[in-house]
C-alpha cells in the first residue's frame, strides 16, 4: 500500500491494481498536463494537474464502493478505471479537444487502445483485469459506468472541490461525503436516496457558479482560443512533423516547445510566455447572435474570421472568432428519488430553470484581437457575423467588462 498525502483529501491510501497504475507512464504523463489548462493566467495558484485530480477520483470512487458494498473484482475494474479515466487527455486538458477529435475521431474517454497496449495494460492483465472492460467504464457504460462517468459521477465530486480549492474561489465547495452516502442503485440506475434533492442541487449550483468565474472567464477564454489556434497552425505548418495523433499524446511542455519551435507560432509562444494576449473586440450575448452563428462549424467560423480581418484590413492572424455551444445543464439529469419513484432533478427543482436562465444570461460570443486592433476588428465583427449591437456597443461593453474582470484577472 502506498499513502499519498494529498491537498484536498489529506491522506490518500493506494492499494492492489490502482498502486500499480500509479507508476505507469500513462499515469506519471498526467503529472505534466495542468487540470485547468490556461486558467492559471488568471488565477495564478492554478497549477494542480490530471494526476493529482486522478488519485482524487480514485479515492472517493473507494469510498463509494465501500458504501455500495462493491468489492472483489468489480471494484478493482472501477478502481482502475477511476485512476485511468484521464489518460487519454491531450495537452492543456479539454483545450485542444475539438481540434484533436476533428482530426482523429477520438475524445479523451476513448481509451480503449490506451489501455491494451504498453505498461497499462500489462498491469491490468496482471491482475486479471480485462483492458477493454476498463475503457467500457471509462466511457461510462454498463451499470458501474455511472459511478465513473455519469451525473452523479465521482469525476465531477473531486474537480469542482479541488478547482475551487486551487483557484481559491468559494464556489466549488459540495459535500462529496454525503452525496457518496446517499448513492444508492435503483433498476441498475445510479440515483440520491429519498430526501437528497438539495444534495443533488449542490452540485448544480457549484458548477454553475465555477462555469463564469473559472471555467468560461474571458482570460481563459482568450487564452483558450488563442492556443487552439497556434496548434491548428501548428498541425498545418510544412515546418514540423506533428500530426494530430502525435499532439494527443504530448504533455504541456511538448506542447509548448513545439509551438515555440515553429516559425508559424512563434508570435504566440511570446504572447503567451509574456502573458500579452489578445483582447475582445466584440463580446456578444446569444440574443444577438444570428442562429446561424451560433450553429455554425469549424470550417465556417474560419471564413468568418476571414472575412472579419478583410472588412477591417488587418491580417488574418490578428482575428479569432470565439463561438461557444449552447448552454446546457447536464446536470439537471441527476436522478433523485422522491416518494418512492426516481425523478430527475430538472423534474423537481425550481432552481433548475433559475440556473438555466443565468447560464443563458451568461453566455457570450468572442472576438480577439491585438489591443491595438480591437475598434477596427469589433465594428468589422459586428457588420459580417450580423450582429444585433451597434458600434458604439462594442467599444462600451468592452471597455466596462474589462475594468471589471480584470480585477479577477492578475
């Protein structure tokens, strides 16, 4: 057994396959892949990374296995697949997702291959653990795959508390303890116990909260953005020989070298070494969005981009259009019982619709520019994506968020 002093949970005991995972590569690889990608331009003590959040998911995947008397080989499949459930991440986390899975077909819970091959799966074989029934949990299926993957997943129970507690907001903070205590399997269906819909709200209304203030606030955003950016050049480039497959299995500081070592990106390796990063031009709210815009797909968004840079005569690097999905509440699935009969959260809490409507409220399109651009980008944005805001709009509701959030922003 292994004891691993840890930031949130205190003292983590690693034991049987999970001990064994943790020495892997794929496993020590997650040590240099930041939780948060960008987010610590932003908030600075945002450096905790995939590995400590995978001990984390480990250790209260445990604690529910203990309380729904799971045990045997059942539980070393889903300890395994709590410790295993994040190598498949590319670098800077969710932030080259998109870009990757364009090119591969493959989001980071597809790890099905991941786990045959290399020192993982000799592990897992070692203790008798199908491979394949790992990636099955990873992926979320199958009865067990809830409790890795799913509303009430242990995934989402360690990141908000350890996001909150390594940015330092008070917004992520659930009762893990409790809802691991109410779990309870209904019909093969993960479910809160009678009297656990505020518990179930909890976590709604934590992620509600980290979404604006952490996960979506436009320093991240920006740097987000611009990062996918590089990358894309970075895959086009003549100059190098990464693929896109290749990029999926870099680490942070892979990453980061290869962006610095490209002549086509070079230009963002300083912007982002030197924190100097793009600013908004346009902020939009999903009102006055075209529904077109909004839906649009990667391929269109370039020819916006294009067409921005064209009207406002500058460079075409010097234009990034930030289009966000629409918003959704995943969690508002969560099923509770309630009177006996198993109900989804949205089906009984008034505050599912409260916090719809903020997220609504809360949405914004981007486009980023150099500081010295953004008048001349902002007017171009709002006359080719038709947006329903006039110029005097842009440079007001630029100008007001910024000495707002910037004080979030250092």
């Amino acid at each position: 057994m292994k004891i691993i002093k840890d930031s949130v949970h205190d003292h983590i005991s690693v034991d049987g396959v999970a001990r064994d995972l943790v020495d892997t590569p794929a496993v020590q690889r997650l040590r240099r892949i930041a939780q948060l990608g960008t987010v610590s331009l932003v908030y600075p003590s945002a450096n905790h990374t995939r590995f400590e959040h995978s001990l984390g998911v480990y250790h209260i995947a445990c604690e529910a296995l203990d309380h729904l008397g799971v045990d045997g080989k059942q539980a070393d499949r889903v300890q395994a697949a709590a410790m295993l459930h994040d190598v498949g991440h590319g670098p800077f986390s969710h932030n080259l997702e998109s870009l990757t899975y364009r090119r591969t077909g493959r989001y980071h819970d597809d790890v099905h291959s991941l786990l045959a091959d290399g020192e993982v799966g000799d592990v897992l074989r070692d203790h008798d653990i199908d491979p394949d029934a790992v990636a099955d949990l990873v992926a979320g299926e199958g009865r067990f795959g809830q409790l890795v993957s799913g509303e009430l997943d242990v995934d989402r129970m360690d990141y908000l508390v350890r996001d909150a507690h390594h940015t330092g907001v008070p917004y992520g903070t659930i009762d893990h303890g409790r809802l691991i205590r109410e779990l309870v399997f209904v019909d093969d269906e993960l479910v809160l116990d009678e009297g656990n819909v505020q518990a179930a709200e909890s976590l709604l209304v934590a992620r509600a909260l980290m979404n604006p203030t952490v996960y979506s606030h436009s320093v991240a955003r920006i740097s987000k953005a611009m990062l996918r950016r590089a990358s894309e050049r970075l895959l086009e480039s003549p100059d190098t020989d990464v693929d896109a497959a290749t990029l999926q299995r870099m680490d942070d500081y892979d990453l980061i070298v290869a962006l610095r070592s490209c002549e086509s990106t070079q230009e963002f390796s300083r912007r982002y070494d030197q924190r100097d990063l793009f600013k908004r031009a346009v902020w939009a709210e999903i009102d006055d969005v075209p529904g077109g815009v909004i839906e649009a797909e990667h391929e269109a968004i370039r020819e916006f981009e294009q067409d921005i840079a064209a009207r406002a005569d500058v460079d075409p690097s010097s234009v990034i259009l930030d289009v966000p999905s629409r918003p959704s509440m995943t969690e508002s699935s969560s099923r509770v019982m309630v009177n006996g009969d198993i109900r989804r959260l949205e089906q009984q809490s008034p505050l599912v619709e409260a916090l719809r409507a903020a997220q609504y409220s809360q949405w914004r399109l981007g486009v980023y520019s150099p500081p010295e651009l953004q008048e001349q980008v902002g007017h171009a944005a709002v006359d080719v994506l038709g947006l329903d805001i006039d110029g005097a709009l842009v440079s007001e509701v630029r100008d007001g968020l910024d000495t707002t959030l910037d004080q979030f922003a250092e």
